[in-house]
C-alpha cells in the first residue's frame, strides 16, 4: 500500500498493493496499522455504500463540527470523479478542489478528512461506491455547497444535459453564501 499525495494538505489517495493470479486478485482495502504509520488516525464506525447511473451527481456533502465526517472511498463497480473541497479556514487551499478518477480497475481511494466537501460523478453505466466514515450521520449537522458552483468550477466530467441531481442537491447554497468553515 502506498500512500499518494495531492496539492491539498491532508488529502490523500491510497494505492493499494494487488496481489494477481490466475484465480482473479488480492488486496488489503484497509488495514489500521499501515494507515496510522502513515498519519492517517481515524477511527471508521460505518461503511456506506451507494449505487447509481451514469450522469448522476452526489454532492458537495458534509457535516460540521462536532459531527464533521472522515471518508475513505473506493469504486466497487464502475468509474466515478471524486470530488474534495477543502473548506478549512486556515488552509492555503481553502476553496480549492481536487478530483480523481476512482474506479474497479484502478482500486485506487480517496482518503477525504474532516474540513472538506465531497462529492462525485458516475462516469460509467453504473457505479457501485464504498466509503467509510469516522462519524455517524447527523442531520442536524448535515450540509452542502451547490455542485454548479461557479466560483469552484468543478469539471464534473458530465455533459451538462446528462447529469443527474437530487432535488436536495439542487437547492444548496452557493460557495459564497456559506456560514460555515472549520479551523
């Protein structure tokens, strides 16, 4: 296993170590010791998982403080863009966001901290996708930025007529109109 950086402090992807044969493969998707040795401390409660069609948009998700939410994520089925905005205040990447193409080839995962937004594309006919999480779902702390943002301009990597958004999703507020941030 072996852990990649990306511009945005924190944030990492987990490139783990696949064993092929004959039979098909083998690999360690989480293993708590490599990922505290590395510095990666959370303790995961719950695993998640969704599945959608091609075009569907998820996100820009989040809890606040004291619910914030770790995500470890990883494509099970299919091909997705994952999506992480760092929202921490004093960060020099604050309002920036990085991407990666996540899918069941490259068994590639995307270790998303406590202070970013995150969300993803299904660029395949369907995706199946797994992350765990640090904390439980809390509604009252549950929040979310506007996937179409124009001051992110996120490449979703989705033709515009193409994506599919939840109601819930469509109704959030804008980068600019949010109240909140972490230290």
């Amino acid at each position: 296993m072996t852990i990649e950086k990306t511009p945005i402090q924190d944030l990492v992807i987990i490139n783990p170590t696949v064993f092929p044969d004959d039979r098909g493969y083998f690999f360690e998707a989480y293993n708590k010791a490599k990922f505290h040795e590395n510095g990666i401390l959370y303790e995961f409660i719950q695993d998640n998982q969704s599945f959608s069609k091609r075009g569907v948009i998820r996100g820009l998700h989040l809890q606040i403080n004291p619910f914030a939410q770790a995500k470890l994520v990883r494509v099970l089925e299919g091909e997705i863009l994952d999506v992480a905005v760092d929202l921490r205040k004093n960060s020099p990447t604050y309002g920036q966001y990085f991407s990666v193409v996540l899918n069941a080839e490259n068994k590639k995962q995307l270790m998303v901290p406590h202070g970013f937004a995150h969300g993803f594309s299904v660029l395949s006919e369907t995706a199946s996708v797994l992350y765990k999480v640090d904390q439980l779902y809390h509604k009252e702390s549950e929040r979310g930025i506007r996937f179409d943002d124009p001051t992110l301009n996120i490449d979703w990597q989705i033709n515009e007529g193409e994506a599919i958004v939840s109601e819930k999703d469509m109704i959030l507020p804008s980068f600019n109109e949010i109240d909140w941030s972490f230290e």
